[in-house]
C-alpha cells in the first residue's frame, strides 16, 4: 500500500504508529534522529513522512529536515507531528510544505484520515507526472526497408552510449518514436522518458515549465527537467524554443544544475538530451533565430529520420499495424488492405509521413463501408481520382495535352511511382507492371527515367536532358 517513514526522538511514539500503520497494511521504516531519518530517504524515497517537530540530540529539527525533503524530494507528502503545539507553528510548517499538522496527543482516527488523504495525493501526483512526461507516447517502430533497416542499425549504436542526439526528419516521420526506440534500448529504460513541446509551450510559461518554481504558497513544484533526472529529455522542435530560454539551457548541459524560479539553491540532476526539428538549424542560426553553441551542443550524433518517399515498401507494413492497433484501441472494424489499396497507398504522395498514414488509415475505418477488404476506391484521392463506373478524372495538365504527350507523361509518372515503389528493384516492378525486365528498361531510357542510390535504396529521378 505504501512505504511510511516515521520519525521521532520517543521510542514509545514511534513504535506506536508504526503499529497502527501496520495493522492498516502499510510498511513502515523508524528514524530517530536527523540522521537516521536522511540516510533512509538516501537509502529509498519513502511515499510519505511522518515528522516530530522536536528531535533530541539530533543536528537537524523536523523543521530542519522539511525544508531539506521539500528542496530535494518536493513531491514526498509530510505529516508533522509535535507536542509543543501552536497556531503559528503549525502556519509556519504548511507554508514551507508540509502536507499537514497534527498536536500530540493525537487521536489515532484522526492521524488515519491524514494519512490516507496524504497517500491519495502522493498517488495523484505520482500518476500526474507519469502523464506530463509522456509515457504513453507512439512506440511503433516497423519497417523492413533498407533505409529503415540502415536507420535502426545507427539508433542501436548510439543508445548504448550517453551521448546527445539530434534527430532530423520531415513532419510526421517519427522523430519521436526513434527518440523513445533509444530510450527504450539504453541503459536509462528504468528512467523516465520526458518529452518537451517547444512548439506548444508559451514562451512566457518555458522556463518555469523546464525548471519548475519554489513559493511560500506552493512550496516546490518541479519542472520537466527534474522530472527527467536520471532518464531521457526530450525536446521537440528544438528550433521553436525562445532565445533566451536556449542560453539557460545551454548552461544546464554544460552544467547539469539549475535554479528553480524563485529558488536559491542549485538543483543537480542526471539526464541525457535527445532533441528533434524539422527546420535546417544552421539556416536558423544564420537567421539569428538558434543559438550557435547550443547546436553544437545538441548536435553530437546527429541522425537522419527518413520520410516514406524513402521507404515506400514499410507502408503496406505500417498500413496494417494501425488497422490492428485501431481495432485493438478503438473498437474500429478489424479489416485487411485488397491488393488494389496497397500498391496505391505504396505510390501516393506523403507530405505528412508516417502520421498521415495513420489518419488516413484513421478515417477509412471510420468512413469505410463496413467489413471486408479496404480496396483502392475507400482512400482519398491524389492527382488522378476514380470517378464512378472506373472513369478516370484527369489533373488540369494532363487534360491539356496532346495524346502522345499524355500518354508518355502518364506512363512516365506511373513507372516513376512504381520503381520506387518496389525500392529501385527492377525485376519486381517489371513483374507486377506485365513487361519483361529487358522492355522496361527500353520504356525507361525512352521516357527519360534513370535509376539511382538515396538513403541505401536505388530510386527513380527524370533525367532531365532526355526529356
């Protein structure tokens, strides 16, 4: 149910309400003395204090200790207790953080209600900050492409080690999911994973997100930075973060120490950096919009994040697994992708990547006619769209042209899409498109289309004086 510290300088006292607890299913640790009492918390955070004011022959008071666990370990829910009660002692032990205050002679009723509230709230914000970190964030990561396969093969490199990684990538082509793939991988798993919204945070609102405030009121609330002590930091869109904001973070790489808005003391923490943009860094520091060091910085591993243009054969792959997870977490009707859907999915255009994928796959099941295959006509159109009775609506430029000039475009663009389809593997395509492998590369030349390496695949280009 929960691990309860109790200390206090009378023997009887302590041992007493260590009872208690107990009968009440609880597991207690006794402190008493100052010392005793910080070697346990050294030892292992307990999910609550019990705190006697006055601590005989020890270095610390219990309102010594308060402001120490409150500086260090704010979310520990403390319950003093003191036979010297006051009205003034008990103000002055909730404004530095104490959960509640209760005089000796206590009634043992009265002490059960505190302590369970005390463990509701320790539990609330526990819970709360499992959610503000991110936990629950996309870990999908599929593919059999080779450039998939050449990007988690460096990813495998680089978690083992504690170094900075900065992860490029189109939108949507997931940053993010590679993030939490090296977390997942390092020797920091055990650790939180804490992502940081650059884009969404307000700028005036950034710095007590990332380093969290002390107050008289509120006594310490920490900040995603010390929520990420001993894990992973995660800063998405880096690029987004205000100017100001990235000098102070340069200086907590540097150091490994901040100070809490409204705090005096430095906070020392242990985290390892990952950050993420879709923006060219060294454009936005000529711009005056990055800060240079920081870059570099940050910049330690850098690691291209490849979009679907360069893995169009991990699409079929990714279709199916949202259709399963959609099923699974919504309910959605578990259906599978026709022959048809999957080679036009494989060639359409995907500005948004992986997420965009996953909404269109979202919208069919949502939209869809009901049970069997997904086939070509349920998803949304590109430049060419199927009209009805399998009539073909044609874009503005193709309607315009001659038929031999229409034609050799189409056929141009169609082969294009196909090859890179397949990975630049000519025999596929040549199969799945009805032409021997000899023919296709007579319409290839004749059509001004050459093959060629990118990203570890051979994809197709125009070559440009042929056309």
């Amino acid at each position: 149910m929960g691990d309860i510290l109790i200390t206090d300088d009378e023997r009887d006292i302590r041992e007493l309400i260590s009872d208690i607890l107990k009968d009440e299913g609880y597991t207690t640790r006794l402190a008493g003395t100052s010392d005793q009492c910080m070697n346990e918390i050294a030892a292992e955070k307990p999910s609550l204090m019990i705190l006697d004011v006055w601590l005989k022959d020890s270095r610390m008071d219990g309102i010594d200790i308060l402001k120490a666990v409150k500086r260090d370990h704010p979310e520990i829910p403390i319950v003093i207790i003191s036979g010297h009660g006051s009205i003034e002692a008990a103000v002055a032990a909730i404004k530095l953080g104490a959960y509640d205050y209760i005089e000796k002679p206590f009634n043992i009723d009265q002490l059960m209600v505190v302590i369970r509230r005390a463990m509701e709230t320790s539990n609330l914000r526990r819970e709360n900050q499992e959610l503000r970190r991110g936990d629950t964030g996309p870990t999908e990561f599929l593919g059999e492409s080779v450039s998939f396969k050449s990007l988690r093969g460096q990813l495998d490199k680089v978690a083992k080690t504690n170094s900075r990684i900065l992860l490029t990538g189109g939108p949507g082509a997931g940053k993010e999911t590679a993030a939490r793939y090296i977390h997942r991988n390092s020797t920091r798993a055990g650790g939180p994973f804490v992502t940081v919204s650059s884009a969404t945070i307000e700028p005036d609102r950034m710095e007590e997100v990332l380093f969290g405030r002390e107050s008289a009121g509120k006594g310490v609330e920490k900040g995603l930075l010390e929520q990420a002590d001993g894990g992973v930091l995660y800063f998405d869109e880096i690029a987004d973060m205000p100017l100001g904001t990235q000098s102070k973070i340069l200086r907590v790489l540097v150091d490994q120490r901040f100070q809490r808005l409204g705090g005096t003391e430095k906070v020392q923490v242990d985290l390892r950096v990952i950050s993420s943009t879709i923006r060219d860094l060294p454009s936005e520091i000529e711009a005056g919009r990055f800060r240079h060091e920081l870059y570099h910085r940050l910049n330690v591993v850098p690691v291209a994040v490849p979009g679907l243009d360069d893995r169009r054969e991990d699409i079929p792959l990714l279709a199916e697994h949202f259709l399963g997870e959609f099923n699974r977490g919504q309910g959605l009707p578990l259906r599978r992708l026709a022959d048809d859907a999957r080679a036009l999915l494989q060639t359409m255009v995907w500005p948004g990547n992986v997420r965009q994928l996953r909404n269109v796959i979202e919208r069919v099941l949502i939209l869809g006619e009901g049970g069997g295959d997904i086939t070509a006509r349920e998803l949304p159109s590109m430049e060419e769209t199927a009209g009805e009775e399998g009539r073909v609506v044609l874009s503005g430029s193709l309607a315009t042209m001659p038929l031999r000039e229409a034609r050799e475009a189409f056929e141009r663009e169609y082969l294009l899409s196909q090859i890179n389809r397949f990975g630049g593997n000519i025999s596929r395509t040549a199969a799945f498109v009805g032409m021997e492998r000899s023919a296709l590369h007579r319409k290839l030349k004749s059509l001004g289309v050459v093959t060629g390496a990118k990203g570890g695949t051979r994809m197709a280009y125009l070559d440009e004086e042929a056309v």
